[in-house]
C-alpha cells in the first residue's frame, strides 16, 4: 500500500482513537472555525460523520477528512506540529493527493482565530505546507533546532561522525558508530562514486559524511550548511 505521495504505507495501523462518537454542534462550529483560519482557500474539511465543510465563496480543490473528536482537538491545538502526526496514524486522511493540499494551503491572514484565541496561530498552519515557507522562517527552523549546542546531540549521536540519520545494522551486534559506518559506506557504493568526482551535499549536518566520502573515496565534496552550531563543528574536525 502507498500513501498519497507514493510512499509504502505501512498496512493495518489503526488509528489513535477509532471510535469516533456522534457529531456535536460545537465540532461543527470548531471545525467552521478550523475553516476560518484558511480564508478564501479551496479546501474542504469534512467531519467523522460524512459532513463535508467548504469556504462559502471558492469551489473546494482539495480537502481532508477529520476521522475523530480527538484528531479535531489536537488539530487545533497545534496544527503544525500535529497535521503530519495524525496524517500518518490515520485520523486524518487526505481526499486525493496529498501534495494537491500543501499546493493550495497557504498562511492565514488573521492573527488567530476568533472563538480560539491562543490555539491557532499563522505560523503554525504555515508549518504544513513547507512549500509556502519563506527563507527566513527556514532559517529560523534551522537555527532554533540546530544551533542549541553540540554537546546535547553528541549525548546520543554516533561520537565518529554524528551523523543524524538512520544507521544501517547490518549485523544486529553492531555499535552505533559500526552502523554509522556501514550506512556510509552502503551509501556510496549505491552512488557508485569514484575518485576525482564532485559531490555536493546540500545541509551536511556536522559534516560526517562529506568528510567520509572526500577521505574514503577520493571524491571533491562542496558541502552546505546554515547551522551556526554545525559549521563549527565541521570546520573544527576538518582541520584535525
């Protein structure tokens, strides 16, 4: 089975709360609410019972339908960091393809939402759809995850080349940083590089692999980074 993207999608999770419970006035009116705060966007949301919700003055182009009153109240609560949680257990589902919803969703115009105050904020829908992201919120992102101090990712990442991704255990007995080492080394041969190319990484992280594939397999790497944190970190290790 694959999701809306075309991604394998895992077969027979059910979702977080499937009981679902009848429609009260007040879920329509949040979700009218929910609404709202996508003014004039062609986007339809319809309720656990069937009810599809639209804006009334633009035709719907996509949607997504809500599946329970617990999926609807995290919506609301946090809709940036909660959409994509509840997309991938199943109490949302995406009516079409999902890549159709993040094209049309764009930031509010409000501030908030009236009746919610505190519990939609622009920034939170905008999230979503990384496509309207600008550059500087991007930075922002970046920094705010990133740029909090080496130390705290060196606690649990591989101490070799802290690299974020997953490793590849190819062999259940393997450390973390033989893993680390495998996934790289799986990695280039899948790329099939040879000495005297150029490769470039776009958000190298501390920088583990590009210096892996410049000292192992010979390759010219122009790696790229906005991580105050990471950029030292690399360059340090680079110098050793």
């Amino acid at each position: 089975m694959e999701d809306q993207l075309g991604i394998p999608h895992s077969v027979g999770q059910a979702p977080a709360n499937a009981v679902a419970g009848p429609v009260s006035a007040f879920d329509r009116w949040v979700v009218r609410q929910l609404l709202s705060a996508l003014p004039e966007m062609p986007i339809s949301i319809t309720i656990w019972n069937g009810e599809k919700v639209t804006a009334r003055s633009v035709d719907p182009v996509a949607g997504f339908k809500i599946k329970n009153r617990k999926a609807l109240y995290r919506l609301i609560q946090n809709p940036g960091l909660n959409f994509g949680d509840l997309y991938c257990t199943g109490d949302i589902e995406v009516d079409g393809k999902l890549r159709d919803l993040l094209r049309v969703v764009r930031p509010p115009n409000s501030k908030r939402v009236s009746g919610l105050p505190g519990l939609w904020r622009r920034a939170a829908w905008r999230n979503i759809a990384s496509a309207s992201a600008s550059t500087d919120g991007a930075k922002t992102n970046i920094h705010h995850h990133y740029d909090i101090g080496n130390e705290f990712y060196s606690l649990w990442l591989d101490q070799a080349a802290m690299q974020y991704t997953c490793a590849y255990f190819a062999d259940p007995s393997m450390t973390l940083e033989e893993a680390q080492l495998a996934k790289m080394h799986h990695v280039c041969r899948k790329l099939r590089l040879q000495p005297g190319q150029a490769v470039v990484e776009a958000g190298c992280g501390w920088g583990g692999f590009s210096r892996f594939m410049a000292r192992e397999y010979g390759v010219k790497v122009r790696a790229y980074n906005i991580s105050r944190e990471q950029v030292k970190f690399t360059n340090d290790k680079a110098k050793e």
